[in-house]
C-alpha cells in the first residue's frame, strides 16, 4: 500500500508539473498577443488557464497533504512530545473528516457537470468539477496513511521520519 501511494504521489507530481505547463503556455499567448499584432487574440486561453490554474490548486494541496505539510503549523512553542502527538492525531481526524466532506460535496458537485460545456472552449465542466471530489478521496488516502505511520511506534513524523 505503501509503494502504491507513492507511485500514486509521483503521478500527482507530474500531473501538476503537465498542469503548470498548461497554465504557462495560454497565458503566454496572452501576453504576447497583446504586444505583437500579427498574433491574434485567442478568447480561449483564459477559460483554459482559469481550468489548469484549479487543477494546479487540487493537485498542489493533495502533494501538500501526503508530505504532511498542508494543515499543519509550526508553533512558536515547543509541546511535550505527548502533547505533539495528541495535537498531529487531531490534526489528522480534523484533515480526514474535512476529506469526507470534500469528497461527498465534491462528487455532488461534480454531478452538476455531468451535461455542462464551457462557453468559450466547449470543454465538458466535468473535467474541472470532478477535482474536487478526486482531491478529497487522495486526502482520505494520505491521511489515512500518514495516520497509520504515525502511530507505528517506531515512527514519529508524519511522514515516517524520527
């Protein structure tokens, strides 16, 4: 399970990376299109930028929460180590019911694109909907794993380290 979620998380990566490049590219044109006249004015480039731009957001905050990084905050104040442990395992419950609620609202959600297009390029909303509730069950993964290294006695952290 181990090795699958970080197979999982490399595809993630990349993903984001391919979604970075989708962003980068339109609103190049963009800008280029402003400044060069023999360059039309492509309408489509901000529908598609505004779609890569919340995949970069789900994809961003799902890598963050595998790493252990997403909800959690270094505090001024160094806790006992029984006191860390008691505020990571509620961290984690809180991530983990969030998760539901991400994935169950999201899938709602997702449902309402089911026959929607975009105006402007006529891609299928469900194509940008549906990364919310995708981004929720990844959480419910990760956190369930990150929970369960955790509470292996011999490691600590979150993400495995001592």
């Amino acid at each position: 399970m181990k090795k699958m979620l970080h197979v999982y998380c490399q595809c993630l990566k990349l993903l984001l990376t391919l979604m970075m490049i989708l962003l980068i590219i339109p609103v190049f044109l963009q800008i280029v299109a402003r400044f060069v006249s023999f360059i039309p004015r492509y309408i489509w480039t901000e529908e598609i930028a505004r779609f890569a731009f919340i995949w970069i957001i789900m994809l961003g905050a799902t890598i963050a929460v595998r790493e252990g990084t997403h909800f959690s905050v270094d505090m001024l104040r160094q806790f006992s180590p029984a006191t860390e442990r008691i505020l990571t395992q509620i961290l984690l419950t809180l991530m983990m019911i969030f998760s539901i609620f991400f994935l169950i609202g999201g899938w709602q959600f997702a449902q309402t694109a089911l026959l929607q297009r975009s105006e402007i390029a006529g891609l299928p909303m469900l194509a940008i909907y549906i990364s919310w509730p995708l981004a929720g069950l990844s959480w419910i993964l990760f956190c369930w794993s990150n929970y369960m290294i955790f509470i292996r006695p011999k490691n600590r952290g979150i993400n495995g380290s001592t």
